[in-house]
C-alpha cells in the first residue's frame, strides 16, 4: 500500500497515514494461523491542496478529494461524505461535519504565486 500526496497536499506534525491495520471486526478479532491474520489494507490519497491539521489519523482506503482538510485531532476511517474543498471535524464512529468550504480560486491562485 501507498500514500500518494498531490501537488501542495499537507500533513500536520504527529498525524499518522496508516495504510494497513488488523482487521478487529471477527469473533476473535485479527487471530488466525500465523501468517494469515486478517489485514485492513489500502492506498490512502490526498489530492491536490487536501490535508490534515495537527494530529490526525487518516485509515487505509482513504481519499481526500481536492482541496478538503481536516481539522486538528480527526479520525478520517472512509472518504464518505467528504466533498471536495470542504473543511471538517472527523471524529470517530460519527460523519464528518463540514465547519466551512474553502475558497478554491483563492487558494489555487496562492499556489500559482508560491
């Protein structure tokens, strides 16, 4: 699995990117015989200008749509209900909560300008 930042994607001090983890979802949870414990695994992508704050976790599969960032301490599990150039609150077991959108042009322009 790989972690695929596009151009001017961000990643904030102590966040963690994990691309596989033990699948906890069985009767016994990751247990199996050796070798054969049950993995979560998958790609995690920010496109261009998406990012996490200070702090996040970000789970395998993950996709942040362009210009979507998440706010200091999320838990990002799935990209469901993530839209592009929308800022939220991700905390675990709920639905992100968009707090703003962004304004692409201004932000995009910045970029040209740097």
């Amino acid at each position: 699995s790989i972690v695929m930042l596009g151009k001017w994607a961000f990643v904030g001090s102590g966040s963690r990117l994990i691309t596989a983890s033990d699948d906890f979802t069985g009767r016994f949870g990751p247990i199996g015989p050796a070798g054969k414990n049950r993995m979560d695994r998958g790609d995690i992508t920010f496109e261009e200008f998406a990012g996490v704050a200070v702090g996040c976790t970000v789970l395998p599969g993950v996709v942040l749509p362009e210009g979507c960032c998440i706010a200091a301490h999320g838990l990002v599990s799935s990209s469901k209900g993530l839209e592009p150039w929308g800022c939220y609150v991700c905390a675990p077991g709920k639905e992100p909560r968009l707090l703003y959108m962004r304004d692409a042009e201004a932000v995009k322009r910045l970029g040209e300008e740097w």
